[in-house]
C-alpha cells in the first residue's frame, strides 16, 4: 500500500516568515553607491546648515595631538587606517623625544618603528616618517612648507593629508576629504561624488565662505560621532529638521539639540541686527 504524500499547500506549510528588511548600507570611498548629480540643497539652506554648526560648536578643533607643523603632518600621515586616539596614544612619547625633521632621522627608523607599533601599517608608515622628515631637511631647510603640491611630494602624503596640514596649521580654507566628510556628502547630498576629490571640489562650491575655515572640522565631527556609518545618531543632530536624507529617523518632534541650536542662530541674527 502506497503511503500518502503530506501536503505541499502553503496552508500546510504555514505562513512564510516575513522578508528581513535590509538596511541600506551608509556611502563609503569604496562603494559610493548611486551619486546625486547635485546637491539636494539650495544655497540658503546650506547657509543654514552651515549657521547651526557655528552655533553649536563655534571653534572646532582637530582631536589629533601637535607641537608643531612637523609633528601635525607626521600625525596625520599616521592616522590612515587608524582612529586619532590611537595615534595620540602611540605619538605622545614620540614627539616628546623627536619634535624635529633632524631629531627624527637622528631617532631611526627601527626606534620610530617600536615606537607607533600599536598603529595600523606601522612598518610602512615608520619609513615614511622618515623619508619624509629627510625630504624636509634636503628640500625645505628643515620646515614644513606651506605649499600643496610641495606636501604632496613628500613621502606618505597625500591630497588629504596636506589639506588638513594647511587648514588645521596655516589657516587655509580646505576641505580634507575623509571617509567622515565622504559619507556625508552623498548620504545627506550636501556633496555628492564618486570620489574623494569629487566631494571635495562639491563642498569647496557649496559651502559659504565665511564658515570655509572650520568647515572640515565640523562634518568631520558631525560624521564621527553623530550621523555614523552604520546607524545615524538622528536624536542628536543640529541640523536635524535641515537634512534631506532618506536615511532620516522619523521623530514626532524636532530633537532638543537641533532646537537649541536653531535658537542660538536667531540669537546670533538679532545681535547682528543689533
């Protein structure tokens, strides 16, 4: 006798568990992901993001650890592929005994090595300590030289590397474009691009001119600590109710610290009025 074969209905089955939703996954170097053509934001509103920015943080400052010019750039060659605390933990020691070019090179690269042995690629990132630190001592008397295309001739620097030297130390308007400001400016549209330099040269045409100087500093923040790669922090955004992501947390209300801050701007408004 033939034994009967069970059911194959879905009735029998039961219900098909439901589809686990996926999130989406936050713009990175790597994968842009699909790029706007434009900003999604008129030049009023970006004059406004730009606004509750100053209002909440009025003077940014970069989180890496410096004495000098020199020790800013061999900090922030160190800082590829590493977090600023773990580049101010392996450098505290290190600038103390070599905050010069000539200091370094007198320290070697086998000392300069054991020294930052706690950082990412620290083998390749010790030669270039001091390739570099010889290169400004050949080429520039020992001084770092306040020149782009002359940083980015020297050994481990790159475009980025050179824009933060210049902003955090000479006081020049540019735009590092970090994986921070990278995501930033597709995920929101404050800037899109498919590459670094993209964004870079997006931002450089969207952002007022007087908030230019410390612009690097605050999307670099606002993207380390608030609209994060894989959750966005939205409960704490300033510019809250200004961003046109489609990523944005839906809340019944406008977050307290966007409030603050737009409150902080009309205050700044009527002084000047004043």
């Amino acid at each position: 006798m033939t034994q009967a074969k069970s059911p194959t209905s879905s009735k029998a089955r039961g219900p098909s568990p439901a589809k686990a939703k996926t999130r989406r996954k936050a713009p990175s170097v790597d994968n842009p992901g699909k790029v706007l053509k434009r900003s999604r934001y008129s030049k009023a509103e970006v004059y406004r993001i730009f606004q509750r920015f100053h209002a909440d943080n009025p003077e940014p400052e970069g989180e890496l650890n410096y004495v000098n010019a020199f020790t800013l750039l061999v900090a922030v060659v160190l800082s590829a592929q590493a977090t600023d605390v773990g580049v101010n933990r392996a450098t505290g020691h290190l600038f103390q005994i070599a905050d010069t070019p000539e200091k370094m090179i007198a320290l070697g690269e086998d000392r300069v090595r054991e020294e930052i042995r706690t950082i990412g690629l620290y083998k390749t990132k010790a030669k270039n300590v001091i390739r570099l630190s010889e290169q400004l001592v050949r080429d520039h008397g020992g001084e770092v030289p306040e020149d782009r295309d002359a940083l980015e001739s020297l050994a481990g620097v790159g475009r980025k590397t050179a824009n933060v030297v210049l902003n955090i130390y000479f006081g020049h308007p540019t735009i590092a474009v970090d994986t921070h400001l990278f995501r930033l400016g597709n995920r929101i549209g404050l800037a899109p691009g498919k590459t670094p330099l993209d964004v870079e040269k997006a931002m450089e045409k969207v952002i007022p001119p007087e908030f230019a100087l410390h612009a690097h500093h605050w999307l670099i923040l606002h993207g380390r600590y608030i609209c994060k790669a894989r959750k966005p922090e939205c409960r704490r955004c300033v510019i809250y109710d200004l961003c046109k992501s489609p990523e944005k947390e839906q809340f019944d209300a406008i977050p307290e610290v966007a409030l603050r801050a737009r409150a902080q701007v009309e205050r700044d408004e009527r002084e000047t009025a004043d």
